[in-house]
C-alpha cells in the first residue's frame, strides 16, 4: 500500500497545485465569488469521485490481464476471441494503439506542469525567483531523467515515505481551510454543481475542461495494477489520496472565500509563511515522483509494444534484480528529456501548459472505457445490458471532458495530439512494414518438407555442432538457413530453428514456453511463446531444449541470423515516404544480437536485400 502510493498517486496527488487556479485565474476561469467558488469545488469533487473513485478504482481495476494492467493489457483482453482479420479487432487495434500513442504525450507534459507548479510557488515570497522558474525547472528534470540509468529502485524504499509526507500536507493544509470557512462544505452536496453549470452555460463548459485537470493521473491507477495489485491500489486511494485530495480542494475553496486575492496560487497561499519554503521543497520532490511514475510508465509502454510488434527492438535494462517491471531505456529515456525540456521552455509557465494538459488524457479515458466494455463481458461476466450501461454512462461524462478540452487545441491542446499522431504513424508503419517484409521473405522461404527431400537427395556434408537460426516464421526454411547452405555448402550436424512468438496476455507460464518439433536429420524446431511483459532470452530457452536434449553443449553453438536491408522498389506496397521511413526504423533497431542476449562471440549474420 505504501509502495502504491508512492508511485501510482504521484500525478493526481500533485494536481492541487494548479488546479484551483487555473478553474479561476486561468484562461476560461470565472470570477472568484462564493457560488463559483462551491460551485467548481462541487465540480471537481464530483469528478474524483465518478471518474476515479467510482470508474477506475472500483470497476477498470478488476479488468486485469492475468494480474497487469493498462491500456495495452486491456486491449489485449479485448481482441481476444476475435478473427486476425476481423473489422472490429481492426478497429479495436486502432484504438487501444492510439490510446496508448496519447500517453506518451502525457509522459511529456506531466514532468513539466508539476515541476514549474510546485516552483512556481516561490513567486507567492518574493518575485526575485520568476526570471529562475524555468532555468531551475530544467534543471530538475536534467537530474531527474540524467538519474534514470540508475533504476527507480534505489529510491523506492523511500517514494512511499515522502508521498505519504505530501498527502498528509495536503489535509492539513486542507483542514486549514475548511476552518477559515466552514461552509465551503457545502461543494460535497452535487446540487452546486449542477446549478453552476445551468448558472453559466457555456463558460461553464469551457471551466469543465480545467476541472478535468484534477483527474488526469487517474490512468496511472490502472497502468501500475501489475506492480502492486488491485487491493493495495485501492486501500491506497481511500485510505489516503483520496481523503487528502478533497480536503485540500476545500479548503483552498475555503481560503478564497476568505480572501478571493490569494487566487494567484491558493495552495501556496494556505500553509503560513514560516513554512513557504520547506512546503516548495516538498512540492518539487512530489513533482519529481509525479514525474517518474510517468516515464517509468512510458518505458512500460514501449516495452509492451515492442513486444505485440508495434515498436522495433530498443535496448532494455532491467534495473532491479527483484523487480521484473523496472526497466531502463536509454534511448526513449534521451527523447523524452529533450522533448520535456523544448516544452519547458517554449511554454514557459504552469498555466501555458495547463492549455495543452488534459485532452490527450480525455481520449485516452474515453478509449479505455470502449474497450473497458469487451472486457467486461469477457473477464468480469457482465450481461450485455449492464456493460452497455455503465459504460454509456462513463462515456457520456468522459465526452463532456473531452469535447470541453477540445476548445484548448488552438492554445496548446494540438501538442500532445500532435505527440500522439507521430507515434501512432511510427507504430503502424512499423507494423505494416513488418507483415510486407513477413510476406516478401515467406515468397522466398522454401517449404520444410522441399528441404528435407533435398537433403534426402542431394546429401550435403555436416559438420560437428549445433547451428542455431533464428527465425520468424514457425514453418518453412529460415533464409538464414538457405543463403548459408547456398554459399558455404555445409551443414552442421544439428539445427535448432528457434521462432519467438508474443501472446495476448502479459506472461506466459514455463509449461507452456516451449513447443519442440522434431524432424529428420537431426533438425529441430523450437516455438518459444512469451508474453507483452517479459523479454525473450534465447540462452534461458536454450537450458530448457537441454532438458530434451541432455547431450546439447552451449559451447558448440553458432548462432545465424538475417540481417534485411529495406530497398525501395519500383511498385511499391506502401507509400514513399512511409517506406523510408520503415527503412530508417529497421536500419536503427536494437540487433537481434543484444535483443535477444546472444553470446557476441557465436553469432553469424547474413545480409539481404528486401524490396518493399
């Protein structure tokens, strides 16, 4: 529980220090007067407890695939049972890649809005430090993202510790407020919200759309289930974030009641002045874990979609020797810094970024609740008519969000879908490219039984040891097999062609990771199946073929592999561009070699032109 809350709640518990302020100081806000100030708090207090309380914690969180969570892992869930080529699977595919694309998007702008909100907060002593917000701000995330090859698990025994030092800030400081004034509870009543929205209509709209801001880590909770459970996740919220986040709503609504001037940074505004600076303190190392929670998540990601064949190979590090999911990625870890360090300053402050925050996070929620729907049915045995239910009904208020955030594309809102659509393309290029090139070499692939005849036929001499080929397909000739045989006319006594599959689901167990096929001539075929959370090692595969085979020695071992070089072709199956671009991606691929942890010193590659 102590672990969940230091990594899961870090985005939302960092929410209150932007939030209020931008309902009323921000773009679309609305005058500081009594009834819009226990109007919003109704909004948003109503909001937590529909969206998160209700939506995720309660009912996504049981939608789990074997224990993980997230939008991949439910995607998975939900193309399950249905026909590789079936129209719904196609657009469910599009969705749960599209959702997961918006993320990345939020993995950029979250380390930004928390780390310039919580430093923002030495404006409210003196106005020396304003010149400095956005220097200081990226040089906090320089530490943060230059820290990351260390692994999260140096900290981790202390993320729990400091975020429960925040939350139980938050309600104090929240207490605080309520006590200036005590009718500021009236907000928990939904009635002031909804005379707020019938009160002002269309401005009401627009304030919706930064009342979501107050949500936007709710995602988290469903991502990190793998890492923690469902129960601790839970216990989490209502034992903690959840009580500490609404007082601290309320009682800066309190503090403005009081003294509607402090609306240039409430939350500031409410811990007296002898604590400003120990409070900035706390606020930039929450933002920090806010921060982290979100990059970790984004290597997650990556990592799931490399696997389901989304993403080329990109190098991994497992951080932790007792944690499987802290993992490391340098090259994802150097493009998010540079692209949240651009945003810091081509933004500038917390509330330019408050503009573009929210409406990548709206998409993304709305998506999970469709897919949230197949889930249901399939995992949680709900009836036709309850999962339709629910989910219109999470559906129609995550659409009000969204439509609210739409209004921000032209003042920043373009910037995470603009993130996401770039790598929406780079996902599906990849993923076209790879079938077209599947599909070209299987053109080229001679049928097993054809090789085993021409053995039969024409005897070839074998040499001592095992030669390993690595091959895509499960059936047919690897071309590595064919262009070796072709060129240097040997064989070695046994062949083990190893063919790695991904399933649907996030691990898969040790009896079912290895299927073996055997065949005349001391050849053997190997199918290993893993799932989107694990990372295929071939030499781990290897000690369980030497339980079949307890004469295999590693030490006689050649490892061959098909390196393709992508070449334009005069009638072209996709479009220029689209194919340099699959080129430039497949050219930039981690190598199978480091991917798949094979020995330097065995392995043999043979290059081939693939026209695409």
């Amino acid at each position: 529980m102590l672990g969940a809350l230091g990594v899961v709640y870090g985005d939302i518990g960092t929410s209150p220090l932007y939030t209020i302020k931008e309902c009323f100081a921000g773009t679309h806000g609305v005058p500081v007067d009594p009834a819009n100030v226990v109007g919003v708090l109704s909004l948003i207090v109503w909001t937590i407890a529909l969206i998160v309380c209700v939506k995720y914690v309660l009912f996504v969180l049981r939608a789990d695939n074997r224990g993980e969570g997230g939008i991949l892992a439910m995607l998975a869930l939900a193309i399950t049972g249905t026909g590789q080529q079936s129209r719904r699977r196609a657009i469910m595919l599009a969705l749960g890649v599209f959702g997961a694309a918006l993320l990345y998007g939020d993995g950029i702008i979250t380390p930004c809005i928390t780390v310039m909100g919580a430093l923002e907060g030495l404006n409210v002593a003196t106005n020396l430090f304003e010149p400095y917000v956005v220097p200081m701000s990226v040089g906090v995330m320089l530490v943060l993202f230059l820290f990351q090859r260390h692994g999260t698990g140096r900290v981790g025994s202390v993320l729990g510790p400091v975020m429960l030092l925040w939350f139980l800030t938050l309600a104090v400081l929240g207490v605080r407020g309520i006590v200036m004034q005590p009718q500021v509870l009236q907000a928990l009543l939904p009635w002031h919200a909804v005379g707020f929205v019938a009160h002002h209509g269309t401005t009401s709209f627009l304030v919706i759309g930064t009342v979501f801001l107050a949500v936007t880590g709710a995602e988290a909770l469903y991502a990190d289930l793998g890492h923690f459970g469902r129960r601790p996740i839970q216990w989490a919220w209502f034992g903690v974030a959840c009580p500490a986040l609404l007082l601290n709503y309320l009682g800066q609504g309190g503090l403005l009641l009081r003294d509607p001037t402090t609306i240039e940074n409430p939350f500031f505004k409410l811990v007296p002045a002898f604590g400003l600076y120990p409070l900035v303190a706390l606020s930039v190392l929450a933002s920090v874990i806010a921060s982290q929670a979100l990059i970790t998540g984004t290597f997650s990601i990556t990592m799931q979609a490399i696997q389901l064949g989304f993403l080329p190979r990109l190098e991994i590090r497992h951080t932790s020797e007792n944690e499987r999911g802290q993992i490391y990625m340098p090259h994802v870890n150097w493009i998010l810094m540079v692209c949240c360090i651009t945003t810091c300053i081509g933004f500038g402050s917390s509330s330019a970024l408050a503009s573009a925050y929210g409406i990548a996070v709206t998409l993304t929620m709305l998506i999970t609740t469709v897919l949230f729907y197949f889930a249901a049915r399939r995992v949680l045995g709900w009836s036709r008519p309850r999962a339709v239910v629910t989910c219109c009904v999470f559906g129609l208020f995550e659409l009000v969000f969204f439509l609210a955030n739409a209004l921000k594309v032209a003042h920043g809102g373009w910037f995470p879908l603009m993130v996401g659509a770039g790598i929406v393309v780079v996902m599906f290029t990849w993923k076209t490219g790879r079938a077209l090139l599947y599909q070209r070499n299987s053109t080229a692939m001679l049928s097993m039984d054809a090789f085993l005849q021409s053995l039969q036929e024409h005897p070839i001499h074998r040499v001592p040891g095992t030669a390993v080929y690595m091959a895509g397909s499960a059936s047919g000739t690897p071309l590595a097999l064919l262009h070796n045989l072709k060129h240097n006319k040997v064989l070695h006594e046994n062949l083990l062609l190893v063919t790695i599959q991904s399933a649907e689901e996030p691990r898969v167990s040790r009896e079912d990771r290895l299927r073996v096929e055997r065949m005349p001539g001391g050849i053997n075929r190997l199918v290993a199946v893993y799932g989107f959370m694990e990372r295929p090692r071939v030499l781990e595969l290897l000690k369980l073929w030497k339980q079949h085979e307890p004469e295999f020695r590693i030490s006689d071992t050649t490892f061959f592999l098909s390196r393709e070089t992508i070449v334009p072709a005069k009638r072209r199956s996709m479009s220029l561009w689209r194919t340099v671009l699959f080129a430039f991606l497949q050219r930039n691929a981690q190598p199978a070699t480091a991917f798949f942890g094979l020995p330097l010193n065995r392995v043999v590659e043979l290059g081939v032109q693939v026209e695409l």
